[in-house]
C-alpha cells in the first residue's frame, strides 16, 4: 500500500492557527473552536520537528495545557523555534505555565489545586478581552495544580482570581498572551470570545474555511487527483465512509466503486438499508457481498472476546481483498474515511501503551500488496464537519445523527459463542428499544443505547409453564468523547414498556436487565 496523498486544500492560500500539543484532554477541543469560526487549525505534539513548524507556517499558535508540572526536570518546553517565528501565541494552562518559564517568570505548586468553575476579574484592556467591560468579571473553568506565581519581566498583569493571583498575562509588546483558564470549554462564560479576539483580532486570521467552498474544493481535489481512473471504497454505513463515498460520488460518479461486507453481526436490516439508500436512491456502484456465512462459521465455538475481535477483523479484511483482488485491473484508488481524530500525531514521548489504547478499536487493516494509492478526503476533519459535509451533500438525518456502531458490530454483544440464531434474537429486542427510545425523544438526548445478549438462561413463567430462556441487557450512555460515560437515567415507565414489549415479542428471552454501569470503571461495550 502507498502512503496517502494528503488531499488537503492547498494549506499555502489559507490561514492556520497551529495547536501545539501537551497533552491536554481538551486539546481537540481548541482546534475545534478555532474551526468554529472558519478557521482551520492543525494540532501537532510539541516535539515536532522546528522543519515541519516552519511548513506549515501558521498565522499564530496555541499552546494547549496538560497534565505535567514544569517545576519538574525534564517536562515539555515550547520549542524555541516559535519565538523566533515571531508570530501570536497564545498559551493555556501549561501552555501559560512554561511560557512564564521559558522568559523568566516562576511557577510553583500552588497550595490549594484549583478545578472546576472560578472567577476572573479584569485588572487591565487586553485585544483577548475586547467585547468585555474592564473591570468586569468572567466565570471560567480552571484545572491547574501549579500556577505562575511570578510575572516573567516583560508581561503585564491582565486577570487574576483569588487562588491564582496571575490568571491572565501578556507580553508588553509582543503578540503573546497566556490564560491559566481554559476558554475552549463551554464551563468558560463567553470563552469563544478570547477564542475569536485571538484567531480574528491578534492573527489576524481570514475566516475562510467554510463548508461550501470546501466541497466544491474537495470534489476538485480528488478529480485531479484520480482523473479518470477507478477508486474502491469499503462503506461500512457508518458517518465517515458514508460521506465519503458521497463526496466522491459527486467528484467521480461511476468511477466509484463501493464494496459493503454483510458480515452476518450488523443491526436489524441494516444491509437491505445501506443497499436501498445508495444503490436505489442514489444509483451508487455499489457491490453488497453477503459474507454472513462465512463469518459464522469462522466464529463457531469462538467465545473469547479477543479471539472474536481478531477473527472478524481478520476475516472482513479477507473477504474485502478478495472482491478487491477480482477488480484490481481496473482499479487505482482505495478511498477510506479516516478521520482527523484517527490521524493526530501523539508526542514522541508518549508511551508505546497509550498508542496501543488508541489502536485497538481499529478494526482491519489493509491489504499490503495491493499497489494503490489512498484516497482520504476527509482525513483533517473533525466528526462534526463531516456531519456538516454530509448533510450538505444530503445524507439523511438519521444517519447523520446515529449512534456509533463498533466494527465487530454484534460480534462484540453477544457474550459467549455467537450464532446465527443469537444474532437474531439480538437484532430483533435491539430494534424494539431503539425504536421506542426514537418514538420517545430520546435517542438524541443519549449518545449510544444498544442491546447485550448474555451468555446465562433464566427462568420465566409463560402461562402455566415455567421456561429457561435467554437475558437482554439493556445499555444506553451519555458521554461527549467515549472516553469516560455516565448511564443514562432513563425514566423507569420508558424501561418498563421497552421490558414488556422484549419479552412479550420475542419468545426466546425471558428477562431483560438494565446495566447501570459508568465508564470507568465499566466500559460501554460489554466485551
Ligand atoms: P468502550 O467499550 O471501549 O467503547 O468503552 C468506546 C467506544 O468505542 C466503540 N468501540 C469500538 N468501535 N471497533 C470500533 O470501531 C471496536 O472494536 C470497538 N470497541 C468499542 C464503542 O461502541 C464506543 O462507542
């Protein structure tokens, strides 16, 4: 397999706010803010190379904060590369912290470790508080331990709370400004305003980066890119590949050649869905290879949760290749889409285990001798610009809002062996409470509720006649990035009738049970 082309507008005509990453877990979330005002932004970890800085050549940069101390040896520093750029910084937390080092302020470990909301007052104008009265104050989210406790020399005192004295801070005459807070969380009152005054007022960033005109300059990307030649899309019917292959439908028509692997685990009608939406309605090239059989029986007897993963994964990239393998004289091009979240680089110094963590809900890989080209058009983009790109290229509204679904699909929610019959009975009580939860407006108010088949058998009583049948588990959570997730609290008369209509419709279940597990410790996914 060839490296990808990097199918990115020509980042030399547009602004770019680079992020600089120390490990923060809202990193994302400030390039995202930045996106948000028609502003790409690009994260990097802070050890990149001084080469690649200099590529990229943003109009300011972001410093995120993160979990080290700097009055510990041998934590990130911001590359000295940066200050010679002389372009707008802006640092957050310990981006604040090691800025105030690296020009000769103090941090120490404060007393009292500060999280959660606090209040700042305005001690002086600043252009990263224009829109706010002086004087005035703002409710902020801190999450710090250490804080600068001395003002580096050539900084001004902009806010200050009561726990941290130096709150706000910028350079007397350089574009460079620090917050102890953190303006990307919407627990900061009006922290998009820092955000903008930044982006728009500071760099003086042209908001550019626009839904339409990204489209339009995609679709001419991947036409110059691919010309006249064939790309093959595995479309999984999930947001990413899905607008995907709608993109490059619209680049390419009939050059696209879309390949969706019934794999015998997806949801309730969910093949003859994909099928009728893009090949019925939309006249996409699409090939639906009924692989179930194949997957049953490579899973027979499985009941390990690892093995089971490893078999389907392996056996989706078998099957894949060989439909891929009977086009691959007319074929150029494989399509994937891979997301900008799948593709942020970590810190050289992250360790190996964290990486492995991130790598392992990626289902498959790809075939290594197949001498094609890779065809990622939404490779820098967040979840919900692809969400924005599909709705306007049309994909229905209820794709678009979804819930993810894992690769090994079914696979990993049948607890124990899985068979054909178990996918049945799963696919059918998983279709009874997510209809019910979309009859009762709460669908969109969770954001992932599924079925669970388990591996015990419980009594039941059906007229005279007591029975052992099967158990349903029902799940359904509330999170925003999947990394932690609260159970949702769903009203117990919505439970109780979801109950009642399960084990009255479908014979095989006796019981239904509802998992009130949070992640940590529990994790969404039962295996
Ligand atoms: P867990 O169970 O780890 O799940 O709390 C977090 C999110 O990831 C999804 N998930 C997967 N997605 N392949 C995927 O594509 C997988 O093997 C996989 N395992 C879990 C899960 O549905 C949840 O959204």
């Amino acid at each position: 397999m060839k490296d990808s082309k990097d199918l990115a507008l020509d980042k030399k005509n547009i602004d770019i706010i680079l992020v600089l990453d120390f490990g923060s877990q809202y990193t994302q979330l400030i390039a995202r803010r930045v996106r948000e005002l028609d502003v790409f932004s690009e994260i990097l970890p802070w050890d990149i190379s001084t080469e690649k800085i200099r590529n990229l050549n943003p109009n300011g940069i972001i410093l995120s904060g993160g979990p080290d101390s700097v009055t510990s040896a041998n934590t990130p520093r911001i590359p000295e590369v940066i200050f010679e750029l002389d372009i707008p910084i802006l640092g957050i937390c310990y981006g604040m912290q090691t800025l105030a080092e690296q020009f000769g302020g103090q941090v120490t470990a404060s007393s009292s470790k500060e999280f959660g909301h606090a209040t700042i007052n305005l001690e002086k104008t600043s252009v990263l508080f224009d829109g706010f009265s002086s004087g005035s104050s703002i409710d902020v989210w801190m999450s710090h331990g250490d804080q600068v406790s001395t003002l580096p020399d050539e900084f001004n005192l902009v806010a200050s709370t009561s726990s941290a004295p130096i709150a706000a801070m910028e350079h007397v005459e350089r574009p460079i400004f620090a917050l102890q807070f953190h303006p990307e969380v919407t627990h900061t009152k009006q922290g998009n305003t820092v955000i903008e005054n930044f982006v728009l007022k500071v760099c003086n960033c042209n908001p550019a980066w626009k839904m339409d005109n990204l489209i339009e300059q995609r679709i001419l990307d991947v036409k110059q890119m691919v010309g006249n030649q064939k790309v093959l899309l595995g479309l999984s019917g999930g947001v990413d590949s899905s607008v995907t292959a709608m993109l490059l439908d619209r680049a390419i028509g009939k050059n696209l050649i879309c390949i969706f692997v019934d794999n015998g685990l997806l949801r309730k009608n969910e093949a003859e869905d994909v099928e009728r939406l893009f090949k019925d309605t939309m006249d996409l090239n699409l090939l639906v290879i009924d692989a179930k059989k194949i997957f049953h029986r490579h899973l027979k007897g499985i009941s390990d949760p690892e093995m089971k993963r490893k078999i389907i994964g392996r056996t989706f990239i078998d099957v894949f290749d060989n439909e891929a393998e009977k086009l691959k004289d007319e074929i150029n091009f494989l399509a994937q889409g891979t997301i900008y979240p799948d593709v942020i680089e970590s810190s050289e110094s992250e360790s190996k285990e964290a990486r492995v963590i991130k790598s392992h809900h990626n289902v498959g890989g790809l075939p290594d001798d197949m001498n094609m080209d890779l065809v990622e058009p939404l490779r820098d983009l967040f979840k919900d610009e692809v969400r924005k790109m599909g709705a306007e290229l049309g994909l229905p509204i209820e794709m678009l809002n979804r819930h993810p679904f894992p690769g090994p699909g079914l696979g990993v929610r049948i607890l124990g062996e899985i068979t054909p019959e178990k996918v049945k009975i799963l696919q059918e009580a998983d279709a009874i409470f997510i209809a019910e939860l979309i009859k009762a407006n709460l669908y969109d108010q969770v954001s992932q509720a599924f079925c669970v088949f388990l591996p015990v058998k419980s009594v039941g009583v059906v007229g005279d006649e007591r029975r052992y049948a099967d158990v349903i588990a029902i799940r359904a959570v509330e999170t925003v990035d999947f990394m932690t997730a609260a159970w949702a609290k769903l009203p117990y008369e919505f439970l109780a009738h979801v109950s009642n209509r399960i084990v009255n419709e479908i014979e095989d279940v006796s019981r239904v049970v509802y998992d009130i597990s949070s992640k940590p410790p529990a994790t969404i996914e039962w295996e």
